[in-house]
C-alpha cells in the first residue's frame, strides 16, 4: 500500500518526507495501459511521471495550504506534457501528454525541452477562494543559472525551490512499473509557516542558502541513496541506513484510508451526461459509423464505451426523468 513519512531532526532546522506510492501509481498505469487510442507509457515517460507524482505528493506535505497542488513540466519535445494533482487529502492523479516518439534512454531535456524552452510550473488552487483571488503560481525554466539544461527532475525542483522559495532542498526520485517513490530533505525557513504560496520567502532564508552546515550534512547523506534502494527497501530501512547517527523524530504516518491513493474526477455517470447532452440524433449518428460511443478521460486515460442499446437507455432515462420533474409542477 502507499505511504508517506515525515520527520525532523532533531535541534536541527531541517526536515525531511519520504513517499511510496504502490496501488495508487499502479492504477495510473493500469488505466493508461487500458487506453486502446494511447497505449501505456514508453518506460522513460512512466519514470518522469512516476518521479513527478512522488514529488507531488511530498511538496503536498511540506504545505499547510486547503487546496490543491498541481505540478507540471511541459515544452516542445515528444513529451508536450506531465502534470500531477494532488488534493490536500492525498488523492492524486497524474498524466502525460506524448505527441512524438520517444527514444529509449532519452534524457528529460530531450522529451520535454527540445529547444530549452521547457517549463515547470507548481499551482496552489485553493479550494475557497476570495471574490477577484487567484490561484497562486510559480514558474521556472528547465534550465540553471548558466542555461545548461538540467536532465534530472529532482534538479529541475530543487532549482525551483531556490528561485521561488529561496530554501534549499534535495529531492532523490525514482520510478518503475511497481513503485514511484521521493525522498525530500529541506532546510527550514527561518521565519513564517514555510508553504509554497510565498509566505517563507524572505532575505534571510536567500543569505542562509548554501551555509547551514547540518543540512548540507543530511543532503550529502540522502544523495547517497541510489534509485533501486529508494525503490526496493522500507522507510524504516532507508532512515536507518541513511540518518543512523542522526536524532530523528517521525511524525504519524499517512498509511491506508490516509495515504496517497489514485482519485480521477471523471466516471461513467459525468459521460453519461455528456452524451445526453449531445443529443440523441448525434449520438445516433456516432452510432451508425461505429459500435459503439467511446469516451476517454484526458487526465487519467479510461475509456467509457456506450454500445446502441446503452445510448438508447441514457435518452430512455432522460425523458422519464424530464416527464416525472414535469408531473411534480
């Protein structure tokens, strides 16, 4: 099952989160699989998503923010675009949009930044918002301070909490077909709440970046751990082999009805509408070059299929209904 950790060394200002999702990402790839237009995803394309998704989940933790959190990269490369939402219970969703061929062993900057205009975006939605508030954004290219593209996500992040946030961070990433997991350790801000709507972002936390000497320890420690350890071992495993010298406390656990798990907005009921709405004479016409309605969800890949005697059922029921509000007037 999914989990994420959280803990905080102790009399230090660092924290750290730690995230496996299981069933959750496994269901992301089982309705990609599904999908007979798309197809699952090359094996570089579910790694970037998977890293992505895990990195989603941490940043969400990190925050104290009712709203959600969506983390995209997208540019002008066979991958036009990933994106990852996660709500502030934990429930998620991620996809990708591919529009080329991707080669095997093809580097992040040559799937999503072609020309080094790739972006990544982090959105904070919140769920109530004021009269005129917007969503809160930050934007930063996919490339560092030098213009070089960087080729991992764990430094395309890392890069956007020092632009956006002036923290330091250090993210370990990685993602197979079974697991999507990130390891975060950050320095804490030196003032405010420390969530990604800008309220830590000060000079103080800018002139610290780089000079705390206990989390440039922790990080060096975390950039030790490989992808196949972060995959394959326990967070209990993973904590003592890193930080067994280290005093840690760990906060509660998100495990089961807690944990992150795949939630998709879109069901068979909302495409019923749709198809209602279209009207019975288009639907008819869908109908009579093809077997059958088919719909697919553009965020997590799951067809709908509605053959003749389904469509014809959908308007059946509509004008019961339509007859029955008309007799309660």
């Amino acid at each position: 099952m999914s989990e994420l950790h959280k803990f905080l060394f102790d009399g230090l200002p660092v924290r750290g989160a730690i995230v496996r999702l299981t069933d959750s990402w496994q269901e992301i790839l089982r309705r990609r699989a599904s999908n007979t237009e798309h197809g699952a995803y090359p094996a570089e394309v579910r790694s970037l998503l998977g890293e992505i998704t895990a990195a989603a989940a941490l940043m969400q933790s990190n925050i104290k923010f009712d709203g959600a959190l969506v983390l995209q990269i997208f540019g002008d490369g066979p991958v036009k675009l990933a994106v990852t939402e996660v709500q502030p219970d934990f429930s998620l969703r991620s996809t990708a949009t591919v529009v080329g061929d991707v080669a095997p062993g093809m580097p992040l900057s040559q799937m999503v930044n072609a020309t080094n205009q790739g972006r990544c975006a982090i959105t904070l939605d919140p769920k109530t918002k004021f009269p005129g508030q917007q969503p809160y954004q930050g934007v930063v290219p996919l490339f560092d301070d030098a213009g070089l593209p960087l080729e991992r996500m764990s430094e395309v992040l890392e890069h956007y909490m020092l632009q956006s946030e002036q923290l330091d961070t250090t993210l370990v990433l990685a993602a197979d077909d079974k697991v999507a997991a990130g390891l975060l350790i950050q320095r804490l801000p030196l003032e405010g709440v420390g969530n990604l709507a800008g309220s830590m972002v000060s000079r103080e936390n800018e002139d610290a970046i780089g000079l705390n000497e206990h989390y440039n320890r922790i990080s060096i420690l975390a950039k030790s751990l490989k992808a196949e350890e972060l995959l394959q071992l326990d967070v209990d495993t993973v904590l003592r082999r890193l930080y067994w010298e280290e005093p840690v406390t760990r906060f509660e656990p998100l495990l089961g009805e807690t944990a992150p798990r795949f939630a998709c907005t879109c069901s068979r009921e909302r495409v019923a509408k749709m198809i209602v709405n279209l009207g019975r004479d288009e639907a008819e016409s869908i109908l009579s070059e093809r077997s059958d309605i088919e719909v697919g969800c553009e965020f997590c890949g799951v067809q709908y299929r509605f053959d003749p005697v389904d469509a014809a059922q959908l308007f059946t029921d509509a004008v019961q209904l339509q007859q029955g509000a008309a007799g309660t007037h």
